[in-house]
C-alpha cells in the first residue's frame, strides 16, 4: 500500500494529466487548461472570483519559459508555494491555546 505521501504525489500527477491532456500538447497546460485546473481542484481559487490580470500573474509567474503553457516541472515549482502559505495561513490561525512559546 502506497504512503501518504506517494498517494498526494500520484494525486499531483494524475490531475495535471487530466487537465493538460485536454487541448494541445498532452504533457503541458495551456492557458485555459490551467484556470479550469485551478479553479476547480484549489478551493481558494474557486471561491474567489479571479480577475484576467491576476490569472494573467499566476501564468507568467509559472511559465518560466515564456512558451504560453505550464509543463509538470513549472508546475511543480508552484506547488511548494501554495503550500508553504497553506502551512503559514494554518500556523497563523492556530487557537492561542495550542501554540507553544
């Protein structure tokens, strides 16, 4: 049985596959591959209503080889970020009670 771990990690795979394998190239998401994955696989991206120049941001940001798609390594790199603010935002909001000193 796989670790928690390799699960998240093959989560990670299968749903970038899933939404890059829509239009184009199979192995890279395109513009709108991209905002349809965030929107509907990161509830913070869904549940606030994203403006064209912030997605605008979010792909120059990830497309670091400016060539309009996300392949799995820029993508890659953006997920330690949206994970390191998960971890501040719940470090953050811990009740008082439980935080050591």
């Amino acid at each position: 049985m796989a670790s928690p771990l390799e699960q998240a990690l093959a989560v990670t795979l299968s749903t970038f596959h899933k939404y890059s394998a829509k239009q184009g190239d199979k192995f890279k998401l395109s513009k709108a591959e991209l905002k349809d994955l965030l929107t509907k696989e990161h509830r913070s991206f869904s549940q606030k209503q994203m403006d064209d120049a912030e997605f605008q941001k979010i792909m120059s940001d990830l497309d670091a080889n400016k060539d309009n798609e996300v392949d799995f390594q820029e993508f890659a790199c953006f997920l330690p970020c949206v994970a390191t603010g998960c971890n501040d935002f719940f470090k953050d909001h811990r009740p008082k009670q439980l935080r050591k000193k």
